[in-house]
C-alpha cells in the first residue's frame, strides 16, 4: 500500500461515518485524491471493512440482512473485527444504517 496513512484513516474514519462510495467519502471527508493511482487504493480500501480477515463491506451488509445484529454477531459469521478490532467502528455503523 502506497496511500499514505493520513489518508487511509480518513477513509476508515469516514467508513466510520457512512461512507460506502468515492462521492460519500469526499462528503464527509476532506480528502484530496491526487492521482490516479491513489484513487484506485482509495476505492479497494472503501470496499474493504475488515483489513485483517480481509472482509468486504459487501460481505458484512449481507450478514446484517441476513441477522447479524451486534458486532460480535457478524463475527461470528464473518471472521470481520476478530483480529485486530479497528474495524468494529465501520461494522457498527453497518448494522445501525443496513448498507
């Protein structure tokens, strides 16, 4: 990864927030993408909740309609926020909003 870390936790930080795309992301966030390289690290990071088990959001809205409802829940049926739990903030605020 060649995206510097300043920038990595403001997408986890917007992760955090409800960020779900690039347009979200520069809402809530003020983030400068300055290539195209960073852009696309930018847009794999967003589609990533848990870098540890490597868990895409996608993996973790499907266990919460599928009735994950806690953190631990989706876990337990992912593996997301088991290793090092930096990415229980993005997995919460997925089971508060369902996406």
């Amino acid at each position: 990864m060649t995206l510097e870390m300043n920038k990595y936790l403001q997408v986890r930080k917007a992760q955090a927030q409800g960020a779900r795309t690039i347009e979200e992301l520069k809402e809530i966030s003020d983030i400068v993408i300055e290539n195209e390289e960073e852009l696309k690290e930018v847009e794999a990071l967003i589609k990533s909740a848990c870098k540890c088990k490597n868990v895409a959001i996608g993996t973790i809205v499907e266990a919460v309609k599928n009735g994950a409802d806690t953190v631990e829940k989706v876990g337990e049926v992912t593996k997301a926020g088991t290793g090092c739990g930096r990415c229980k903030s993005i997995i919460s605020n997925i089971i508060e909003n369902k996406r």
